[in-house]
C-alpha cells in the first residue's frame, strides 16, 4: 500500500466511464424495462367486445358462486370436545369463516354478487354504447343530406 487510503467510493464506477454500459444496465446485471409514460389516445369501443367481457365475467362469477356453496360446509368445523372452550372456539371459527353476516364466506358472494353487476353495467353501457352510436350515425347522415 502507498500510504493513501483508498476512498469508500472506489467500487463504483464514475458516471459516463465505460463500465457503465447505459442508464441502470451494469454489466451483466438484468435490469427490467421502465415502462413508458401513458399518452392520451382514441379508445375504439366494441359493443359486442362489451357483452363478450361481460359475459366472461358472469361465466367467472357463477362458477365461484357454485365453488363456494359447494365448499362452505367443508369450512364449518365441530367442536373436538365437549368442553366450553371446543364449544367457543368451534362457533367463532364458524362464524368468521363460514358463517355470520362478516363472514369470509359472506365476503366472497358479496365479491361475486359485484361481479354479476359489474356484468350487468357492462351489458347496459354496451346497450347505450349502441344507441348513442346508432344516433351519431343517424345525425351524421341527416345533416350530410342523406
């Protein structure tokens, strides 16, 4: 050693020296891409793309629905004795996981119960989506003369 003490910093390298290949890309370290900034741009709306998600999200609603009526009773335990606290401790598992008004149960189908009118709005604004569109095009012709 020469008697300098070698700086805290020397490990890393200076911006803009060559061990830097780009911007957040040190060697062979895998740096994931930054997504870019989110521009303003015309949205083309389906109306039958509308219905077909909602449709999916119906489809999707129902078979957790069937899932969870199907599987509830498997989530209600007995008490393993006949003593106070089996008996306390069996109903507070019930009530919060299987059921009661707070239930995770309950939680669940007041999820799917969203989805169904998730689908439900869905179908409506591609309704009116589709009626608007008809009308622009109807106004669009009237004014053009035909």
């Amino acid at each position: 050693m020469s008697g300098e003490a070698a700086s805290p910093w020397a490990a890393f390298p200076e911006q803009g020296s060559d061990s830097v290949d780009s911007l957040g890309d040190i060697g062979d370290s895998a740096v994931p891409d930054v997504p870019g900034v989110p521009v303003v741009r015309d949205i083309a709306v389906s109306p039958d793309r509308i219905v077909a998600v909602a449709d999916v999200i119906e489809e999707q609603a129902k078979a957790l629905e069937r899932k969870v009526t199907e599987q509830v009773g498997a989530l209600n335990i007995k008490a393993p004795a006949d003593d106070i606290v089996s008996q306390e401790a069996a109903e507070a598992w019930n009530a919060v996981v299987s059921h009661g008004e707070n239930s995770y149960a309950s939680r669940v189908m007041a999820y799917v119960h969203g989805l169904q009118g998730l689908a439900d709005q869905l179908r409506a604004a591609g309704r009116r989506y589709l009626s608007e569109d008809d009308g622009n095009a109807a106004a669009l012709g009237d004014a053009a003369g035909g």
